[in-house]
C-alpha cells in the first residue's frame, strides 16, 4: 500500500493566481462605486478565482491510497476505482506553451459512474500511473494513441506493446 498526496510546494502557485484574482476583484467591487456591467463582470471574476482557490484547497486535502485491489481517494469527495473494475485509463499532456516543453499531465481512470483525476504534481504519479497502465493491460483494455504516447514518454512499459513489437520483429526476419 502507498499513500499519495499533492506537497504545498507544488500548489503555491496555484494559491498564489487564485489570490492574485480573488483580492484586487474584492477590493474593486467593496471599494469603488461600480455600474452594473462593471459589477456582473468583476462579480463573475470573484466567483471564477473563489471556485479556483476551492478547488486548489480540495485538491491539496486529497489523500491517495493504492493498493493491489483499488485505488481510492479520500478527503471531501471520497472516490475508489477497483482495478477489477476498471472501464477507461486516459493519460493527457496539457502543455502551458505553444512549443509544448511546459506543461502537466492528468490521468483520468473510470470504472463505472466512478471518475478520479490526478494530475502530475501529486507525489509518486509516475507509480500511480505504472500501476493504473498495468491493471488496466490486464483488464485487456485498450489505449488512445495520445494516451499510449504519454505512457512511453513516462517510461511505461506495456507488455502488449512489446509482445506487438516481438510479434512484428519475428514476422521481419
């Protein structure tokens, strides 16, 4: 069993856009007499960067938990996806630059109405990801090509890839 969490270090930056957002939009609107057009938009900006923050907090609360039968998630929403039960494991690249060298990945698995996400600041992701690729293979289910790809840009090395690989190798000599 291992136990994952997101680090503070890794979210500071997240708590620090959801402020920078949150308290000049407050200050405006308790400060400044403002029109209704102003209002509507600043007030859709506070509620924007107040959701942000929240889900930054919940995040940063989440514990992961693996184990050989699930894998499960406990905080304010408590969410376990059985690896026996698994539907869909989803490996996506969010690049923060045009030339794609910046960015995160998220790993999205579904087993039933049940979806958990994590994203690559968690500590230990690339286990977490090892793990969930594995029950899945045995699952005999399939990737995306743009999952299959970020799968072996982490390192991940699948056993139906490689017996393909053998497969063709064989059929060439």
């Amino acid at each position: 069993m291992t136990h994952h969490v997101y680090p503070t270090s890794a979210l500071l930056g997240d708590y620090a856009r959801a402020a920078a957002g949150l308290v000049p939009t407050v200050a405006i609107l308790t400060a400044v007499p403002v029109g209704t057009v102003a209002a509507t938009v600043l007030g859709g900006f506070t509620v924007l960067f107040a959701v942000f923050g929240i889900r930054t907090a919940l995040r940063h609360g989440t514990r992961i938990e693996a184990t050989e039968a699930a894998l499960s998630a406990s905080g304010l929403r408590r969410v376990s996806i059985f690896w026996s039960e698994l539907d869909r494991v989803k490996l996506v690249y969010y690049s923060t630059r045009r030339d794609r060298r910046d960015g995160w990945l998220q790993l999205e698995l579904c087993s039933g109405s049940s979806t958990l996400r994590l994203d690559s600041r968690i500590e230990g992701f690339a286990d977490l990801v090892q793990a969930s690729a594995r029950a899945a293979e045995l699952r005999g289910l399939s990737f995306s090509p743009a999952t299959s790809i970020n799968l072996q840009a982490l390192g991940v090395r699948l056993r139906a890839a490689e017996t393909s690989f053998q497969h063709r190798a064989g059929e060439a000599v």
